[in-house]
C-alpha cells in the first residue's frame, strides 16, 4: 500500500482493497462512523496497535434537530514518530472522509429535497459543515470568553 494509492480512495470498494482489513461503517442521520479496528491497521502498517484508536478512520457527530455536524478524521499518538507512517495513517484517514461523504451522499443523507420535502437537515448539516462547526456544545474556552 503506498500514499499514491491511498490518495486514489474514492469509495468503499477502494478502501476495501487497500488490503488492511474489513472497512467497518455505520452512517445514519445522527452521525456515524467508518474505518479499520486497530489491530489490522496496526498490522498492515508494522505499529503498535496501542497508539491508535479503536476504530481509526472517519467520524461524524450529531448537533442535534436533525442536523449532522462535521466528519473528522481519525488522530494516533505522537509516539508514531515515522514520517512515512504518519504519512500513511493522515492519508488513510482523510480517505475515510472522502468515503464517509460519498455513503452519506449515495443514502440521500445529503438531499436537498424539493418543495414537497424540503431537505431541512441536509441544508442544516451542509450550511454546519460549511461554517466548520464540529460540536453542538460550547468548550469552556468559549464560555470564558462570554461571561
């Protein structure tokens, strides 16, 4: 598996045949998540398994009212200090993001609708995305700066 090729990821089928493992993914209107357990991860890249997460991958969380916020990418521990690997995992990450959006996509998650059936959490959710709106609670750094 080389960066070129991850880079090329598009779809399921692509992160499929990467060779790492089984892509495990479930994407619904509150969120959800995409991507490899650990261990193989792990494997197929010679690391150690404890430096990543669970699952590393793609993930989306809910702001709630229907609206899905942003997708992120999966993070490892900085104890990983191969560029090359790091290369790798950011690059394997990203490409879960790219399929994560094209499942949402493909599901009608996306929708805009029409004038029977607007769309109003599609338009929500792209309008978040757009403003890079990642979490429907505020970090005590923002209250600080409010009070």
């Amino acid at each position: 598996m080389t960066l070129k090729e991850i880079k090329k990821v598009q779809t399921l089928e692509d992160l499929e045949n990467l060779g790492i493992g089984k892509v495990e993914y479930e994407i619904s209107h509150r969120g959800g998540s995409l991507g490899f357990r650990a261990k193989d991860l792990a494997k197929a890249l010679d690391i150690e398994e404890y430096y990543l997460p669970n699952r590393f991958g793609a993930a989306c969380n809910y702001l709630g009212g229907g609206v899905r916020g942003f997708i992120f990418p999966s993070n490892y521990a900085d104890e990983i200090t191969s560029k090359k690997k790091r290369a790798l995992l950011n690059a394997i990450a990203e490409a879960c993001v790219r399929v994560y959006e094209r499942l949402e996509n493909e599901s009608g998650l996306n929708d805009e609708g029409d004038d029977d059936n607007p769309g109003w959490e599609a338009r929500a959710t792209r309008e978040a995305r757009r403003q890079g709106i990642r979490s429907a609670y505020w970090e005590i750094k923002d209250m600080i700066r409010t009070w």
